[in-house]
C-alpha cells in the first residue's frame, strides 16, 4: 500500500501544506452520508451542465460521431444523463477518504473472480483492462477480493500538479491496490514477480495515446481510433492472463463488474489481438449503457495523418 511518508517525501513545505488542508477537506466532505453527497452532486449537475456547459463541445461532437444512427433529442438525453453520473464520480471518489470497506464490498461488485484465482493458482500474472467508464476509482477495491498470493496495482499517469497526484494517490491506494507509474510499469511487474507475488494489474487504456507512441489503429464507436498498446505488449511478455472488466451501472453508487476473458495466455496471441478485442468488448459496454463513459474527453483528437506526420518527423530527427 501506497504510504502517507512515501507520498509526501518529495513534496516542498508549502506543497505539503496544501496537500494537509486538501485532504482534510475532502475528508471532512467524504464523511456526508451518501443522500446528501448525492444533493451536491444533483447542485454540481446544474452548475456543471447548465451554467458552465463543461465540455459541452467536445461531448455533443463525440456522441454525434459515435451514434450517428440517434436523433438529436436521444444525444441530448445521453448528454444530460453523462453530465449527472460526471457529477456522482466526483461526490463518489471524494468518498473513496472514508467509506468503509465493507460498504465498498456492497456497492462495487465483482462478478467472475474465478478467472484471477485460477492465474495465481498457476502462478501467472493478471492483466485487467479497463475502460473510464462507471467509476474506474472505485475499482480499485478489487485489492479486497484479491486472493492470497496476489497484489492489486493500477498503472497510472502521473498528473502535472503534484499536490493533486498526491491527493489521488491517497484515495486511490485506501482498498489494498498499488499505484505504479506508466514509466515505471514493466520493471515493477517483474519485481513483483521475483518476489513471488502475482500481479493483477488494471489498464486503464481508452484514453488518446500520446503522439510519438505508435498505437493500434481500429474502428471504435464508428471512428478510425488509435489504441495505446503498450499494455498489451507488457502482457505478452509476461505471459499474463487478459481480462477485461465489464461495468454495469446498477443503480445511483451501486456497480456490478464482471470479468470477462480475452485471452488465456496473451504470449500466445497475434500482435494487437488483446487490445482489438478490448476495444470491441468496450464498445459493447458502452452501447449498452452510454452515459456512463467518460465523454469530456478528447478522445478523437488526433487523426492518423497526425501520427504520420510525427513518426516522419521523429524519423527525420534521428537521421
């Protein structure tokens, strides 16, 4: 578990200072109970939505391009219903400060654990694909159900603020779950490796791949879409079980994730196979239940002439 000294032994004096009075804040917020965060969340929505139109932009563009086939009144339904569920993450990961872990145990729930303990029975790692979708902070408490001879982490990227990721760290490692940094990912694995520990490791790997990575091309939500495939490569070398999490949204802070495989034993596979068939098993989740997926984010920012226009450039450079 991520330490109070480790995550603050950086910081300068008046870093650590904020990072205090923050926290506490969002401690002293997080001990609401759940009916009144959900009445500031409900007055978020309207601020949100309403007043400041957060985003507003690039989500009627994304949502326009992805479900060409819906009216605009269904769009603006999806829109509205992004904006509430946007507001009850932010409520339901200032939460992650105090709530119990047997109230976490009630509200996030795992379906399919078999899969996991079968890997660590054969002594083999476990790669979890996830998607920002349902609240990817509360699944973190998968470290809860973990079984012995396993350790939950999560790879992360660090945020520009050290003060805020130092926040997020906090709340992230309270349900038994590691944060281990994107540059860091590999050598980490195969130091829990070594010392005879399984790891379950979550990717959260929908996000726009960074321009001078190479991504995996595919049509996702009926756009030409770059994937970031450096968690696939990682899984292939270490020979990891794949599995992707399939979230459901249940009820307002009730989730129910099943854990779906794909693939057994991903050395095996073809190149890009595993993080093809994340993108179709996320597609499907969110067609499901579309509000629930993370649509202020850019996701579609890049085009393909953009990464060829990097990867001549970058060529160009080393020449």
């Amino acid at each position: 578990m991520t330490s109070t000294s480790s995550v603050t032994k950086d910081l300068k004096l008046h870093e650590r200072i904020l990072l205090a009075a923050l926290y506490a804040v969002v401690v002293a917020v997080s001990l609401l109970p759940f009916r009144v965060l959900y009445i500031i969340s409900d007055l978020l929505y309207l601020i949100v939505c309403h007043a400041v139109g957060y985003r507003r932009k690039v989500i009627r563009k994304n949502l326009r391009r992805s479900f060409p086939e819906k009216s605009e009144a269904e769009l603006r339904c999806i829109e509205h219903a992004f904006y509430h569920y946007f507001c009850d993450y932010i409520v339901e990961t200032v939460k992650l400060a105090s709530i119990s872990r047997r109230e976490m145990r009630r509200r996030m729930v795992f379906r399919g654990m078999e899969h996991i303990s079968r890997a660590v029975a054969e002594g083999r790692g476990v790669a979890l694909y996830i998607g920002h979708y349902g609240n990817w902070e509360w699944i973190t408490s998968i470290g809860l159900h973990l079984p012995e001879g396993s350790r939950g982490c999560q790879v992360y990227h660090v945020l520009e603020s050290r003060v805020m990721d130092r926040l997020m760290l906090r709340l992230r490692s309270k349900m038994d779950t590691d944060s281990v940094p994107m540059a860091e990912t590999l050598r980490r694995l195969l130091k829990m490796k070594q010392a005879g520990v399984c790891p379950v490791v979550g990717f959260i790997s929908d996000q726009s791949p960074i321009i001078y990575n190479v991504p995996y091309w595919t049509t996702f939500l009926n756009q030409e879409t770059p994937f970031i495939n450096g968690s696939e490569r990682i899984a292939r070398k270490l020979d990891f079980l794949a599995l992707y999490l399939d979230v459901r949204v249940v009820k307002r802070g009730f989730y129910e994730a099943t854990l779906l495989p794909i693939a057994d034993h991903c050395a095996q596979e073809p190149e890009n196979a595993v993080t093809q068939r994340y993108a179709e098993l996320l597609e499907a989740n969110i067609r499901r239940q579309p509000a629930y997926w993370l649509w202020s984010h850019n996701r579609w920012k890049r085009t393909h002439a953009d990464f060829k226009n990097e990867e001549r450039r970058m060529m160009r450079k080393e020449a």
